[in-house]
C-alpha cells in the first residue's frame, strides 16, 4: 500500500516554513565547509530539501534564486566540476 503523507499534513505556516527553509540553507553550507568525502551530496540533498520545503509552503519565489544559486555552486565544485579539493 502506498501512502502520500503530503497530503496528510496540515497546511504549513509560511513563517515556520521560512525559518526552516533558513536553517537547511545555513546547514548545507556548513556541510560544504566541514569537508569529507561526501559533502557535495549531503550539502546538495539539504538544499533540495530546503528548495522542496519552500515550494510546499508556497514560499519557494522567496528562496529560490539562494537555493539554485547553491545548487549550482555544489555542481561546479563538486566530482567531476571545477574542483578545487
């Protein structure tokens, strides 16, 4: 059985959704700062996670250009970008 639990939610507060959407940004960029192997997939899956939230809250046109801006930076610098690692 397949459950979609977006539907199940309760409208979200735009408010909490921003501060939220705030607090995945500053933890993605934390992550590309903290270093490891696999940073550029952590930080890169926190940003999406952001990017989705905003879009759910119907905030995503307040965070949007911050979040693909970070989304692109985790491209270039990741494997297989421009990489200065």
């Amino acid at each position: 059985m397949v459950r979609h639990y977006a539907h199940a939610m309760p409208e979200i507060d735009p408010d909490q959704a921003a501060e939220r959407v705030k607090k995945l940004i500053i933890v993605g960029d934390n992550r590309l700062k903290q270093g490891g192997d696999d940073k550029y997939a952590k930080a890169r899956g926190t940003f999406e996670q952001a990017l989705r939230l905003a879009e759910e809250a119907g905030i995503d046109e307040r965070f949007r250009p911050f979040i693909e801006r970070r989304l692109e930076s985790v491209d270039q610098l990741g494997p297989g970008g421009g990489s200065y690692t």
